[in-house]
C-alpha cells in the first residue's frame, strides 16, 4: 500500500521533464513519417520549436511544479535501485544517446538540399586522408571549370557506393582556385536508404531530379550529374570502365535550357575500391531497395567488408562541350539531343581508355 507522505508528497515529474519526453516521443514519430521535402530541415525545425517551448516553460516558472508521485513501501525503493542500473539499456536511453550524438556539431542553418557547412567542416580531416594518402587520387584539367556560374559536370558511375561523387566534390573543393562546392545529384537508391541518406545530404549531395537540377544551376552552382544512373553503380566488375547508356539525354537538355557548360569527367581507380560479383535481389526487395551487392568481402566480412580498397584514383577534366551553336531550339529536336548524348558518352569513354593506357596497375596507378 501506498507510504504516507512525510511534510508534503514526493515530487515526480516536472514539466520541463515531461516536455522532454513529449520531445522525445515526436521526434521519434518524425523519424517513421513519410515527409516531403528536405528532411534534415523540417527536423530541425521541430527540435527548435520544441525547444523553445521548453524554454518558455521555465522563463514563466511552470516548470518548477511537479505532479505527485505515488510510492509504495517496500515495492519503489527497490524499483528505485533497479531503474538506475536497467536505465542504460533501455531504448529511450539508447535513442537519446544517439540523437545527441547525431545533433552534436551540426549548424544551426542548413541550405534548402540539406547541406550542413559545420558537419562538412568537420569530416574534411577524414575526405583529406581518403583523397591524399587512401586513394592518392590525381586531378588533371581542373582549369576547365569556371571560376563562377553555373555548369554541369558529367561522369562516369562506379564503385557500387557513390565514393566517385564525395571524391569529385572533393577535388573540386581543394584544387579548384575558388575552391568552389558541386553540387552531385545521386539516385534514389542512396537518397532513400535511412543512414546514408542523412549523410549524404548534408555532405552537400542532392536527390537527383529535373527540378532540385533546375534550382541548382539557377542560383549558379556547379552541378554534377551521373548520367548512366543506376546502371552504372550497378556493373558487375567484369564489366569495369564500359561506360553504360546515357539515359535520355536529360543533362543535355539541362545545359541548352540553362546555358550552362557541359564538362565531361573521367573517374580511374572506382570500380575497384568495391567490385561486384553478384547481386541479393529479394532480400533485398523486402526491404525497399532494388538490389543488395555482392563482393569479395561483403557480406561475408559484415560491416567490415563495407571498407572500400585502397586503389589508385585519376580524375580527368576534359574541355567544355560547346552546345552554343544550337540554342534552345535544340529542345525540341530529339534526334540531335540524342546525336549529343550519344557523342558526350564517347567522350567520356575516350578519357577512360587514355587514363588506363597511362597506369600500369589498379593499385600503383
């Protein structure tokens, strides 16, 4: 039966607690929603808001008062003993935990695709150790992208992860005079899966699509583009450096809209950080991704086997394509779209050739 009460009634919870739990409980309701747009965002403003409720709680001093706590005499004091050893198992703890660790060092101020300049900052220790001592990667033909203004880089896709398109960003980032940021759209197949699509974006990457393209080569990004898609990221490694179909020639489109340049790059070293030799494709459809990859170490190494190579990367920047003397009349002309797309996949595949002719291994380069 319950104790008696000594002065006054145990104190249980205060407000500002149970508006922390209330916190808790919505952020991880946010978690399982299905929410349009930007994400990061749309969570962050909910953790401001929540927040500030919390603060206005204490400045009006409601968060001093406690609801009565019930006791019972011999019962709580060894629920008492037991909720301080247990506490840290449970899964409140263990998803506080993580959030806090996943807010820890973020901006307060994301822009509109998610990209958090504070989290970028931090992880550039990390992209240096993959880009000079990891892969070694080489850039040549940096001068071929303008110092501002929008343009759209083109590339070939390996790697089964989209390592190519950080390591582009990165050369870009570091060797470029204006140090300037691209701006990489990746398929569906990475911007819907839970934990990568979070970092991904706020390293700067971008869903791919006509319209989030659109906004970026508006406001003068320099935007890079995949045009195999998924079927380039999706070769099997027998099928290394044959460059896939170009899709139906949307970047094409992109830059005679835009007026940007098109600018082809060539990326050496990918395909063998994580070859593929096979594919999962109904555990996989269970759990809402087309395929799962097959390689050397993965599964078989679990979490291990998801460390790419250390192989030697060489990225090529090749000079612009003109597309002015076609004009915006060129929109409307689906052969001579195609006749483009087709001719800037050669380019590309071309660059290819020249930079294996030049190495002598995968892993000395």
């Amino acid at each position: 039966m319950p104790s008696e009460s000594r002065g006054k009634d145990r104190e249980g919870a205060s407000v500002e607690e149970l508006l922390r739990s209330l916190r808790g409980e919505l952020l991880e309701l946010f978690d399982y929603s299905d929410v349009q747009g930007n994400r990061t965002l749309v969570r962050g403003e909910l953790v401001r808001a929540l927040d500030s409720a919390i603060e206005e709680a204490k400045k009006s001093g409601t968060a001093d008062w406690r609801t009565p706590e019930v006791r019972y005499k011999y019962v709580s004091p060894v629920l008492d003993r037991l909720s301080k050893v247990t506490g840290f198992l449970t899964p409140e703890y263990l998803r506080d935990t993580v959030n806090r660790r996943l807010l820890e060092g973020r901006s307060l101020e994301v822009d509109g695709f998610g990209m958090d300049p504070e989290y970028l900052k931090r992880l550039e220790p990390f992209l240096d150790f993959l880009y000079e001592r990891y892969w070694r990667v080489e850039v040549e033909g940096m001068d071929h992208v303008p110092h501002r203004g929008a343009a759209i880089l083109f590339s070939n896709h390996s790697g089964t992860l989209p390592w190519d398109a950080i390591m582009i960003s990165k050369a870009v980032r570091r060797e470029h005079p204006e140090k300037r940021q691209p701006r990489f759209l990746v398929e569906d197949l990475f911007m819907t899966v839970p934990f990568l699509a979070p970092f991904l974006s706020r390293m700067g990457l971008v869903r791919a699509s006509r319209e989030n393209a659109r906004r970026l080569l508006k406001q003068g990004d320099v935007v890079g583009v995949f045009p195999e898609g998924a079927k380039g990221i999706s070769k099997y490694y027998k099928e290394r450096y044959q460059v896939q179909r170009f899709g139906r020639g949307g970047f094409v489109r992109l830059a005679l809209s835009s007026g940007a340049p098109l600018i082809p790059v060539a990326v050496v070293g990918a395909e063998e950080t994580m070859p593929m030799i096979g594919k999962l494709t109904a555990t996989a459809r269970a759990i809402g991704l087309p395929y799962l990859p097959i390689t050397p170490t993965w599964p078989a190494l679990g979490p291990l086997g998801l460390v790419p190579f250390p192989t030697k990367w060489n990225i090529k920047i090749g000079p612009p394509i003109d597309l002015s003397k076609h004009g915006k009349k060129a929109l409307d002309d689906e052969i001579l779209i195609n006749q483009i797309t087709e001719e800037s996949r050669a380019t590309i595949q071309e660059m290819i050739y020249e930079l294996l002719k030049n190495r002598k291994s995968a892993w000395t380069g």
